[in-house]
C-alpha cells in the first residue's frame, strides 16, 4: 500500500493543538472514518516514538575552562595596561622618583626639598604669567596693527573706486557732448542743403521764366 | 542538605558570568547541558560529535554573552546559537545516511539500559531520514517545545510557514516509516 499524506488536521489532534471543541468535532470524525482512525493511529504510533527518547547524560567536561580563558586574557590586558601606564609615568615626569619614605624631588640631576620643590614651582608660574600677559600684549598691539593696515587699505581701495567712477561719468558727459555736437554739424550741413537746393530751383525757375518773356512777341 | 529555595533565575546568572563570576558561568552550563547535548545528538546522530558540539555551542554562548540584552528568554537565545552551529556542523559533514541503518545505531554512548538505547536509537533513524532544515524544526518543536511563533523567529520565516514545515516533516517520517514496514514485511 502506497503511503499517503495525512492532513494537517489530523496532526493538530494528534500533537494535541486543537481546542476542546475541535477536537470533539474531530473525533466524532474518526468514529465515522475508518481510513481517518488508521491515519491517526499511525501518526500517534510516530509520536510515540519519537517521545521514546530517553535524554543521555552529558560526558563529563568542565566549562570553567572557558571563564579561565578569558579572565586570562583580561589579566594580560591589564597586566599590558599597567605596565603602559608606568612606562608613561616614568617617561613624562623623569625628574620625580618614587623612595620608600615618600617622594624625592631632583632638579637637574641634584635634589631639593619639597619647599624648594613648591618655590620654585611659584617662581615658574609667575613667570609664565608674566610671559603669558605679555604675548597677550604683543598679540593685541599687533591686531591693531593689522586692523590699521585693513582700514588703510580698505580707504584706498574706496578712493580708487571714486575716482574710476569720476573719470567714467567725464568720459560719458565728454562723449554725449562729441554726439551732441556732430547732430548739430549733420543738422547745418542738412539745412546748407537744403537752402542750396532751393537757390538752384529758384535760379532754374527764373531762367525759364526770363526765357518766355522773351519769346513773347 | 543543601537547600536553594529561590533559584537563580537565567538572567542573574547571566549578569554574574559577564561580572567575571565562574560559579554563576557554571551552574548556567549546567542548567542546559543535557539538554543543549541531546539536541546536538538528535542532530548529528554521533555521540562524540555531540558532545563537541555542545562544547561548541557553549563557547558561542559564552562568547557573545555580552551581546544579550535580556529581550527574549536566555533559553530561546542558547538555542537561536545551537541552531546556527548544528546547521553550521551540519552543511560541513553533509553526511547522508542509508535507511538501511536503520535499527544499527553504533554511534550512541550505550552508557544507559538496553530499551533506552533502542528507543533513542530509533529515534535518530527516524531523524536521518529528514533534511537538516526538517530535522532541526522538528527538533525546536517536539522535543524543545518552542512555539511556532519563536520558531518562525528564529528561521526568519512566518509561523503558518513553520507550522506548515512541521507537518510536512513528520508526513516525510510517518511515509518513509510505512514504506519501510511493508518492505520488511515483503521480506
């Protein structure tokens, strides 16, 4: 007999995921089906097997070796850091060095007290304040400097502005009154002619009319 | 007697192994060891490639702790890991198997009675048949009884879609079971 699918339905009862209605309904299903009741008792036989598994005991092992790991690692890390920071300690300040009594001050290779230590300390601040005030100083007698030089040149630059404009506004009013003057030339020239024109008509016109008053007999 | 009446729950447990504290790391491991190592052997079918599994799963565990936040329950997280590495173990070996193994299972410790090897025995037979991914549904369901909404979570699939490959994989087990009954009974 060739196995066949089961439905999905018949799974859900099996596995117990239907609800109590369902479920009522599904077996009345069974009742009545023969084929329906041998599905389910197969897929409950399947069921059954499978819920036959018997947990095994883990082999005996040990986990901390995986904490021992890493908290080996941490250590490294901090073991790498410390000695980081020591390195750096002792590289940035080499004139300090750690006695068992407390700390010992040395300057320039000979050793001072810690009052001498803190005077000259003092020292070393005053006159870094004092060097300090007057790069200020300098600094602002400089920036006016420069501002003085900016507004100089700005004026400058404003002048020759002014004076680019004057000299445009000369040579445009020069250049309106060259085309003024040449509209009047063109306009005498024009009325020149013109009267010229007229003189000739006028002689013509006399010279024909004298020629008929003397051919009148 | 030793007595613990309140119980550690995973989540103090866990923020105890991340401050360092081997005792809290320990009792986590042996909270779900056998249980990490009997799907890791329903999964592979071996038990020393079981036993390495879990192993690996442990330290894929302890590994990315700092990365668990405490969203889902710890143990839907150990076993989102023991998913990817079984499948990770798995595509490795892609070892297939012969249904004619099935009855023979000489991978198993043997350690426990008789009936309990061949009904475990039996069991990873029935288990060979399915592919990994069939396999390892079947495994988060029936034996972790993991809801199909978590399962569906945890295969990047819809919950329909994971209730529908549950099926399908116990229709492969119960057709192939049958398949094998009437050719022995032919026999």
């Amino acid at each position: 007999m060739m196995p066949h699918k089961v439905s999905d339905t018949a799974w859900a009862y099996c596995l117990g995921e239907m609800n109590e209605a369902d479920a009522a309904d599904f077996a009345t299903r069974i009742a009545a089906e023969p084929a329906l009741a041998r599905d389910v008792a197969d897929c409950e036989a399947l069921l059954h097997k499978l819920g036959g598994w018997q947990n095994e005991p883990m082999p005996p092992w040990d986990p901390r070796h995986m904490v021992n790991r890493q908290s080996h690692h941490w250590g490294l890390q901090w073991l790498t850091a410390a000695f980081a920071a020591a390195a750096l300690v002792f590289s940035l300040l080499p004139h300090f060095h750690a006695s068992a009594t407390g700390i010992q001050f040395t300057w320039s290779g000979a050793g001072i007290s810690a009052a001498q230590m803190e005077s000259r300390l003092l020292q070393f601040d005053s006159r870094n304040k004092l060097a300090v005030e007057r790069r200020i100083a300098e600094l602002r007698e400089d920036q006016t400097l420069k501002n003085r030089r900016l507004v100089v040149s700005l004026l400058t630059v404003a002048e020759q502005r002014r004076r680019n404009d004057l000299i445009q506004m000369a040579s445009w009013f020069s250049q309106q009154k060259e085309l003024s003057n040449r509209q009047q030339r063109q306009i005498v020239q024009w009325v020149a002619d013109a009267q010229q024109h007229d003189d000739a008509r006028i002689n013509a016109l006399w010279t024909t009319v004298s020629n008929r008053e003397e051919s009148v007999p | 007697m030793h007595l613990t009446p309140f119980p550690s729950t995973d989540q103090t447990l866990v923020a105890k192994a991340l401050s360092g504290s081997q005792r809290a790391w320990t009792k986590l491991v042996r909270r779900y060891e056998q249980e990490v190592f009997n799907h890791a052997l329903r999964m592979t079918g071996h038990h020393d490639d079981a036993r390495d599994l879990t192993q690996d799963i442990f330290l894929a565990v302890f590994r990315n702790l700092p990365s668990f936040r405490g969203d889902a329950r710890f143990r839907t997280w150990l076993y989102r890991i023991a998913k990817n590495r079984s499948i990770d173990l798995l595509r490795k070996r892609q070892k297939l198997v012969s249904i004619d193994t099935l009855g023979d299972c000489p991978e198993l410790s043997q350690a426990g009675d008789v009936d309990h090897f061949h009904d475990n025995c039996e069991v990873i037979a029935l288990l060979r048949l399915l592919s990994s991914e069939q396999r390892l549904i079947l495994e988060l369901k029936f034996f972790q009884q993991f809801t199909f909404e978590e399962i569906g979570a945890q295969m990047n699939t819809s919950s329909n879609t994971a209730k529908t490959r549950y099926y399908a994989a116990l229709n492969k087990l119960k057709s192939t079971s049958e398949a094998n009954h009437d050719a022995a009974q032919s026999l």
